[in-house]
C-alpha cells in the first residue's frame, strides 16, 4: 500500500478531548505570562496562588458547607474548578500529555457525553474523597484525579478485551499499578501530599462507570448476571 500523501503527521484527536485540554492550556499560559510579568503588571505575579486561593478545592471549605447546610455556589464550582488550576507549568504539562493520550484512548472507544462524565464525575469523587476522609488544609488542584478517571476507563476497556481473549484480566491494572507505584517512589524521595487518594478515587470512579457509559456497558453487565 502507498502512504497517503495528504494524511495528517499528527493522529487526529477526539474534538472533546480537545474541549477539556484547552481550558488547561489557556489558565496556564495566562498564568505563565502573568509570571514572567508579560501581561497584568506587578500584581500579575501572585495570579497562580489568587487561582488556587479561589478555584481549588478546600476540605475545610465542604467540611464549614456541610456545617451550615448552604452550597454557595461558588464555592460548589470549586469540585471541578481545581482540575483545571496546578501548581507550575511541569504540573499542567503532565497532566495534559496524559489527558491527550488517555483522552484519544478513551474517545476513540466512548461516546463524548461520557468521556465528559467520566472526566468531572471522576473529578468530583476525588475532590469528595479527599474532603472528607482526609484532615488536610492544603487545597486539591491539579486534573490528576479526572485523568485517572480516564486511565480507570482504558483499563476497563482492557479488562473487556483481555476476558474476551481468554487471558488473565489482571494484566489491565497494569498501567494504574506502575503509576501508583511511581507515586510511592517519588513520594518516598521528594514528598508528596494526600492528593494520591483523590487519584486513586478517580481511577475507581472511572473503572466502575465505564461499566455503564461505555458502548453496551450496561447490557454487558446484565448479560453477566445472567449468567451467574
């Protein structure tokens, strides 16, 4: 077969990856040049901590809503606002090479609506684990815990083949057990927060609703009971 001359070098992404990439991107070149002192003045130094201040997630902040039973609502927007806040340029840089090819892994296979389901439902579960089951000021940011939402989706998608192939379905939490265990390694060395438990949320999160958003999930599922 003779290449196509006019394919495109780059695998063209799923347009709704695109749609949770961009936000990324464009918060941190905002911030970026604010930095560098490019655009806002004097004051644009501080932008990064004044979004993190206002966008990420606070324990302390669901514990005083819980409290007082009153959802302002700038205060709820902050169970998907942080995913698009981090804490440096490497930070968002990683988290969106993951998000694009976890995302084209994901798209290719999921519908849209659900890949955005997976995304912030997995988002949220993270942000309500690490509120609630940990006793931690430090505020959450960073998309990490929506991107292992998507990783939890591809290995269920490894999951399903690997059974339909026969072999052991234990190879797909491959990829979730390296990056933990990377976790560990880094955390053991450089330290690291509790965000590892808003991660580890969002790859549950996304492993146990792909069996009902993805492409005949849920018929798969009834399939299986029947069977039993």
């Amino acid at each position: 077969m003779q290449p196509d001359p006019n394919a495109s070098a780059l695998n063209p992404l799923p347009p709704v990856v695109w749609a949770l990439a961009l936000p990324i991107i464009a918060m941190e070149v905002v911030l970026g040049a604010g930095a560098a002192g490019l655009v806002g003045g004097p004051s644009a130094v501080g932008w990064r901590l004044e979004a993190i201040e206002r966008f990420g997630f606070s324990g302390p902040v669901l514990e005083w809503m819980i409290a007082r039973g009153t959802w302002p609502p700038e205060h709820v927007l902050r169970f998907v606002s942080y995913l698009f806040v981090h804490a440096s340029f490497t930070h968002a840089i990683f988290v969106t090479v993951f998000l694009l090819a976890l995302g084209k892994m994901v798209g290719e296979i999921f519908r849209a609506w659900a890949v955005l389901l997976l995304f912030f439902a997995s988002g949220v579960a993270g942000a309500l684990a690490y509120g609630l089951l940990l006793d931690d000021a430090m505020p959450l940011i960073g998309g990490f815990p929506a991107v292992y939402g998507l990783i939890g989706a591809y290995t269920f998608v490894m999951w399903v083949r690997l059974g339909a192939l026969g072999e052991s379905q234990y190879r797909a939490f491959t990829l979730i057990g390296v990056l933990m265990g990377l976790q560990l390694v880094f955390g053991l060395f450089f330290g690291a927060g509790n965000d590892w438990l808003a991660d580890l949320t969002g790859f549950c999160t996304g492993f146990v609703l792909s069996f009902v958003v993805s492409p005949g999930g849920w018929q798969r599922v009834l399939a299986r009971l029947r069977q039993r």
